[in-house]
C-alpha cells in the first residue's frame, strides 16, 4: 500500500523542494517506487531541482482538468529508475486544482508507487491545503528560528485539523525536518537548539540536514543532493532521514563535513 | 476542536419612548430589587421600535452604568445594527418565569427548592493536545485546562480561569464574561498577554523574572498582578 506524503513548512524558503527532491531520490535509490509530485502551481521549481526542466510536456492541472492522462505527465529520472516526477503548471493559478481532481490524481498515484510525495508550496492557502488534503503522514520542514518554528506549528494545527484523515478521526503521522542546521552558531547561541524547536513542536524529529554549500550547489546542477554528492554531510543526513520513513531505526546525528568532532559534540538520539 | 450549541435563559428588557422617561422609571424600580439584574444576561427588544443606532448605543452605556449588561440585541431592524452594538439574536422563546416590571418576583419563594435538584453539566474544558499557533479555544461557560503547551500566536479565551501545564507561549485570556476573580496559572511563563476581565498586560509589559517559570495572574483591585509559582 502506497504512503503518501506531503513536505510542508507555512514558511517559504526554509528547504521544502530540496527535501522533496532528496527523500524522494534516497527512497528510490532504496528500490522504493517514488512519485514526487510539485503542488506549487505557478512558482514550481521541483523540475529544476530534479533536472528534468526541459523534459516537461504535461503537468499535474492537465491531469486534474482531464488535459492529459497520468502517464502522460510524469517523467522517469534519468538516474534512477524507480523516481517519476509530476511537475506543476508554472502558467496557472492555485485555483486551477480542483478538490475531486486532487483526490482522483492522488488515488491513481496510489496504485502505481510505494511512495508519493507532494511537495507543498508555502502559505497556507489553497494550493498548500490541496497538497497534505490526503496524506498519510508529513514531513515539516523548520530552520532553527523562530519565524519557521511558528509557521510550523500553525501547519501542524491545520495538519490536524484541514486533512481528510483527521477529518475522520484519524491522526496524521508527523515528522519534523531540521535543515540549515549550523551546529556552530546553535553552539553560541546564535540559533534555536534542537531541544527548543523540539520543545515547541511536541512532534517527533525525522532528522537534521546540516548548513551546506553543497546543498545549493545540488540544486544548481539539478540533482537531488542524494545522487551528485552522496558522501556530503547532506546528502547522508536525508539518506538517513529516508530510511527512518520507511520504519528502520537509525541513531541520530548531525552529519558534518569537517572532521569528526562535531559528530561527537551533538550526536544525540531520536526524540 | 468540538462547538456545541447551548440554550440559555435571559431577561428581555423592552424599552419605550421617551428614553430618560423609561430609564427614570426603571432606576425607581431597581431601587426596590438592587441586585436583580447583577450577573444576569439581558436581552434588549427592540421590535416595532424607532430608535436609530447612536441611540440605541446611548441606551445600551445608560444601562451599563446601571450594571445591567446586554448580551444581545431581539427584534432589530437591519438599519439599527452597527457591528459595535451586541448581535442580533432570533429564535427566542417565551420562558415561563417572565419577570415584569410591574410585579418584581418575591425573592423568598421557594419554587427552586422544590423542583428536584438538577444535573449541573461541569463548566470546565479539557484539552489533552498542544495549542497550535493560529488556533484559537473559546470557551465562555468556565474554566479551561491545557494539558500540553500553547504556541506562540494561539489564544484562549477563557470565561472562568485557565490552567496550561505545558509552556504558555500565546494569549490567555481569562474571565472573559466579567469574572474578576478568574486567574490563569501555567508552568512555563512565556505568554505573549494575559489579561483577566479585560484587564491585560503584554509580554513587553512583565517583569522579565516572571518569565519562563511557573506563574499565576490574578486580579486586584483592577490591577492585573503576576507572580511566579516557584
């Protein structure tokens, strides 16, 4: 049975389309079948960090609206074989997605892959509502301060609220997802602390991507981080946070890129 | 988050022209039974009346000074509702124990002993998650406790006290419906405001002592205080 999951945030900027794009590739290179789907209709940038920008014909309004069929608008990663991408439409509107649209897409992408992963566009309006209307779980992306922190926990209350499996009474599975993580600066205060976003949240951590310039330059080349440099301290922190999606358990750290140290200084466990 | 509808019983007062004529009369009434509209909601009827807004406005202070507070306008033309006037209420009943200015009710009649005593539902509101940021708890018929903390840019209104056993982040309001003697108490004070019956002090206002501890506000003598609990 598929998972759908959506990556969200309220606040924009904070690592949503870069964390899609590298779970999304960590659980294919796991052997998983993954659609990662972009929701921000009109500002998509997935296709870009996946480097399939040149490749699209259809996107997802078109199969909402009965333009084109599913196949027809994803597009298999040249890299690795198990990842599709159903990019959005950059010349129409949020409003173009239709509720019943949405759900029919969603079911479909259900029947043909382990994982769908809808990347969430920031806000919390309609197109944000639209993509965590039927997952099963989220991942909430949050920079360690505090305007990320508190966009995060209003999207929480609508995670809990606004989606078609707490409407039924059901709870929907949460992770949060630390990125720009500078272990330094956290160290002298100039950051919230893992503890405080913790503290804030009450929602269990998935993981801590570290500050990196390789993450830029990822996006850059348009290559999940997980694929161009899966050695990087990036990369290895998304490859562990993939691998507790899917259920192993995987000590938790703060993946560096300088040598060791760091990794002895803030090695913690899941909360 | 659950709503509930509720029916509640109140006093209709029906003014009549001239204004001070009515009120003269009324002031000559309650000098008789000072304390029968104390706490009690009132409910203005406005049917087949002329008053205009600023009017009605004047009337609903002229009765505030009187301490008979009321909570809803009946009868109301569109034209003679401001949004700063209290809501239009539809749908009211006629009660059995109507009360008329003419025959005041003998306060000595034992009609309540005698009905057998009935279950009171317990005015309180539990809430076992956290407060999300956005959310706003609005419970104006007691007391409400929070089992997990409330988050920067949530809210809780509140008509008796509020108790938060996680970290107070957000605003409480307590005693919204004119208790002064709701308090809020929480075990970690990072509030953005509190504020008891109106009464309210910003986070920029707090002694920065009092904050992130245990601390309970109170009020004294319409001065809102706060003390840490540890």
């Amino acid at each position: 049975m598929a998972k759908v999951l959506v990556v969200t945030s309220g606040k924009g900027g904070v690592g949503k389309t870069t964390s899609t794009a590298a779970l999304g590739a960590a659980l294919a290179q796991a052997g998983q079948k993954v659609a990662v789907v972009d929701f921000d209709v009109g500002l998509r940038n997935l296709d870009l960090v996946m480097g399939a920008e040149r490749r699209v014909v259809f996107d997802l309004v078109n199969v909402v609206q009965g333009i084109a069929k599913l196949p027809q608008a994803l597009i298999r990663d040249k890299r690795v074989e198990t990842l599709w991408l159903l990019p959005a439409s950059q010349t129409r509107d949020k409003d173009a997605l239709t509720e019943q649209g949405v759900a029919d897409v969603i079911k479909e992408l259900r029947r043909q892959f382990d994982w769908v992963i809808c990347d969430s566009p920031a806000g919390i309006e309609r197109g944000a509502t639209l993509a965590m209307r039927f997952a099963d779980a989220a991942v909430i992306v949050t920079n360690p301060e505090v305007s990320s922190v508190r966009d995060s926990d209003r999207i929480i209350g609508l995670l809990d609220s606004k989606t078609e499996k707490a409407e039924k009474g059901q709870r929907i599975e949460k992770h949060i997802l630390i990125t720009r993580y500078d272990a330094q600066r956290a160290a002298r205060g100039e950051m919230l602390t893992i503890e405080d976003v913790l503290e804030i949240l009450s929602t269990p951590l998935l993981g801590i991507i570290p500050e990196s310039e390789e993450v830029l330059r990822a996006s850059n080349v348009g290559s999940p981080i997980t694929l161009s440099n899966a050695g990087s301290a990036a990369a290895r922190a998304y490859l562990d946070a993939a691998r507790r999606l899917k259920g192993d358990t995987v000590p938790m750290s703060v993946p560096s890129d300088r040598k060791g140290l760091f990794d002895k200084l803030f090695g913690r466990r899941a909360a | 988050m659950r709503f509930r509808g509720r029916s509640f019983m109140a006093f209709v007062l029906t003014p009549a022209p001239p204004l001070p004529g009515w009120l003269a009369e009324l002031d000559k009434w309650t000098r008789n039974s000072p304390d029968f509209f104390v706490g009690r909601p009132i409910i203005l009827d406005l049917a087949n009346s002329a008053f205009d807004q600023s009017e009605i406005s004047e009337l609903i202070t002229a009765l505030g000074k009187r301490g008979i507070r009321i909570i809803g306008l009946e009868g109301a033309r569109p034209d003679q509702l401001d949004p700063s006037l209290p809501p239009l209420l539809k749908g009211g009943r006629p009660a059995a124990d109507d009360a008329t200015l003419a025959a005041p009710p003998d306060q000595g009649t034992t009609a309540a002993a005698s009905q057998p005593p009935q279950r009171q539902e317990p005015s309180s509101l539990l809430i076992e998650n956290p407060i999300r940021s956005g959310q706003s708890v609005i419970f104006p018929h007691g007391d409400v406790t929070v089992l997990g903390s409330v988050a920067s840019g949530a809210e809780i209104v509140a008509g008796g006290s509020i108790h938060v056993y996680g970290a107070l982040r957000g605003r409480a309001m307590a005693g919204s419906t004119g208790d002064t003697r709701a308090r809020i108490f929480c075990s970690k004070n990072e509030a953005e405001l509190v504020s008891i019956d109106g009464y309210y002090r910003t986070a920029e206002e707090m002694d920065a002592t009092l904050r992130s501890r245990p601390a309970q506000c109170w009020l004294n003598d319409r001065v809102l205080s706060i003390a840490a609990l540890d």
